[in-house]
C-alpha cells in the first residue's frame, strides 16, 4: 500500500502552508546567472535555466561541459561564486547563503550508484528514512521493494545483484523520502547497451507516474531526446540552447547544436540576396548579409536518393565514394565534383542496404526544411 501525500508530507515534517505554496509554483528549480570558479578556472558560466514541476529536463553536452558541475551546484554539494538557486521558491543558493544538501529536499542518484555495501537492499532504500516512523518506514520500504520488482532481494546485499538489480535499488533508495527534486548524474552510463535502454524507459515510466520532478546529467543525445521534457545543451561552462527535444533537433541555434546530435554535413557557401549558393544549389538565407561566407549544415537524413528518375545530369548528381552498412539502413558517401577527386563529400543515409557501385553516379533530392545555415 502506497503511503499517502500528506502522510509522507508528515513524515517529512512540511507545514501545509510550505507544502501548498512549493505546489502551486509553476517552477519547482530556477538558475539566475549561476557561476562557479575553481581556482582561475570559471567551469559554470553564468548559468540560467528553470525546471518546471513534474518534468524531467536533461544537462546535456560533452564531458568537461560543467553540467555535472551545475548538479553540484544544484545539490548543494557546492556554493556558486555567482548567481541564485531558488528551489520550491526558497533561495537555497547564492554567494552568501549555502542551504545544507540534507535540508533541500532532493534525491540523487549517482553515476556509480553509491550503495552500501554492508546493508541489505532493504537496509539501503530505508537508510533515508530518518524523519518517518517504523510503521511509515516499513510500509515504504516494502512499496518500493515491490514498485522496483526487488521483492525476492530484499534481503540481498549489493555485490550479489546485477547492475540493472543495483541501479533499482539506488533509485527507489533516492526516491523512499518522497524529494521535491530527483537528481541523476549519468545514471545508465555504467550498463550495456540493452539493459541501458531499459532501465533509462523503466525510470521515465516511474518518474512520469509519480509526478517526480527531475534533473539528469547525460552525454549521450539520443537518452536526453528520449527521456527529456526539456534539454539545456551546454558546452564549455555554457548554456548553448534549452529548448524541447523537437526544437533542439529541428531548429538548432548554432553549429555546435546542430552537429551535437548526431552526423552532420557541412557545405560552405555565399550570401547571394535571398539565397546561399553552394555547390549542391540554392539554400533559403535566414537574413544573413550579402556577400557573407556560410555554412549549410544537412544531417543524412536531409537527402533524399532519387532511384528512379535515371537523370544523372542534374545540379544534385553526386559521385558514389563509399558505402557503409549501418543494420537497417546504409550510410553513402557521395562526392560534390569530378571523380576520382570531388573537392566535397557528403554522407546520405539510404533506408535499406544500398547496391551502389564505386564511381556510379546517382541524382538526391534536398530537403530544404532540414537545411541549417549559419555564418562562417
């Protein structure tokens, strides 16, 4: 049985006033201008970004980007050098106020899953537990156990699970207090493939099901377009762009959001009034000024290989330079020029294994819709 709102409310020793007013704020978590400096070093600059209550938002970018930094920062593991955190419309971070990471009412769940191990899975979902009586802690415990489908481990210890068994046992201990806020650095990066897959739609189900607000670190595109409401991309201590999934992929901001997801075609080009010319045709200009050098980025998607038309004369009739068996789907690297030198190569994804021969010559419509265009 599922311990009550307003019991875990109790547990935790919120006053309804508190309680209703963290409710009725649209934003759970807000960054104004937050940075953090290590030495001479600024690794978070002038951050700012709000997670809205009960969504799930995605710190995305390359390792060394400082988005794990900014979850720090947002624990209360570190103090900001400069900027507000708000947290429920409580200031619990600034340059002179550091609210303790216990008092903060957030769950984490760590990269390498921190578990105990000397106690039970049991023992580690009710270590948090503190604030709650036997019975609420008993009742919450066997919850979880049985949310989780640990019920025949609960008496095991954490050596004796597998990784898919531990990162449960990490998340319902993270969850057992009932967080405003659940914090998740890089968690399915220590799992294969398969099971990364799984866990990562397992935990969105649950966070969904419970109106979880959460906060999760990931380098990886394809998890943050999944399981994200919203993605900050960040890059260098940045905020790049926050956006949707959708909008994040289909309108990037600049070259590095567009070619952060994934492969990208970069073709340079010329200003020309309406248009930037480039060696594959005429691109829309997004009000760039005449005469400017631009850059005309298409994921492989963005082509299209026209199979039937037999034109092999076209402006768009590019050279056959290699081809890449990718499972479902086949990459072609097609070259802009005269063989056996085109001056420019492109990748064009081929929705089924592609029987192209070296030196062939085939003819690819362009969508103009998946055309990104940004100055030089």
């Amino acid at each position: 049985m599922r311990m009550s709102f307003n019991k875990r409310k109790q547990a935790r020793g919120v006053k309804d006033k508190d309680l209703d007013n963290t409710c009725l704020s649209k934003n759970m978590l807000s960054l104004e201008g937050v940075s953090l400096h290590l030495g001479d070093n600024v690794v978070v600059n002038n951050v700012s970004f709000q997670v809205q209550t009960g969504e799930m938002l995605c710190l995305l970018g390359p390792s060394g980007c400082g988005k794990t930094s900014t979850l720090r920062l947002v624990a209360g593991l570190d103090r900001p050098n400069e900027g507000i955190i708000t947290l429920g419309g409580r200031v619990v971070s600034s340059p002179n106020k550091l609210v303790a990471p216990h008092k903060r009412d957030v769950g984490l769940l760590f990269q390498d899953f921190a578990l105990f191990p000397h106690l039970s899975v049991s023992e580690n979902i009710s270590y948090g537990l503190v604030a709650f009586s036997r019975e609420q802690n008993l009742r919450r415990v066997s919850e979880l156990l049985d949310r989780m489908r640990l019920k025949k481990h609960a008496d095991k210890y954490p050596h004796m699970l597998s990784g898919g068994e531990q990162q449960r046992v990490a998340l319902a201990r993270a969850l057992a207090p009932g967080p405003k806020l659940l914090l998740l650095d890089e968690p399915f990066s220590g799992l294969d493939t398969t099971l990364r897959e799984e866990m990562a739609e397992e935990t969105l189900s649950m966070l969904k099901e419970l109106g979880v607000t959460a906060v999760m670190v990931t380098h990886d595109p394809e998890e943050a377009l999944t399981m994200a409401s919203r993605i900050v991309l960040m890059n260098e201590g940045k905020v790049i762009q926050v956006g949707t999934p959708k909008e994040l992929f289909r309108s990037p901001s600049n070259v590095f959001s567009a070619s952060f997801f994934g492969r990208i075609n970069q073709i340079d080009g010329v200003v020309e009034g309406d248009i930037v010319k480039t060696d594959l045709g005429a691109f829309r200009n997004p009000d760039l000024p005449e005469g400017a050098a631009a850059q005309v980025l298409l994921r492989p998607e963005a082509f299209k290989i026209v199979t039937q038309s037999g034109d092999d004369s076209s402006p768009n009739s590019l050279l056959v330079c290699g081809v890449q068996y990718a499972g479902n789907s086949s990459l072609i690297r097609l070259g802009i020029g005269d063989w056996p030198q085109p001056h420019t190569h492109v990748e064009v994804r081929y929705p089924q294994a592609a029987a192209f021969d070296l030196g062939d010559r085939i003819p690819v419509e362009i969508d103009q819709d998946q055309a990104f265009v940004f100055l030089k």
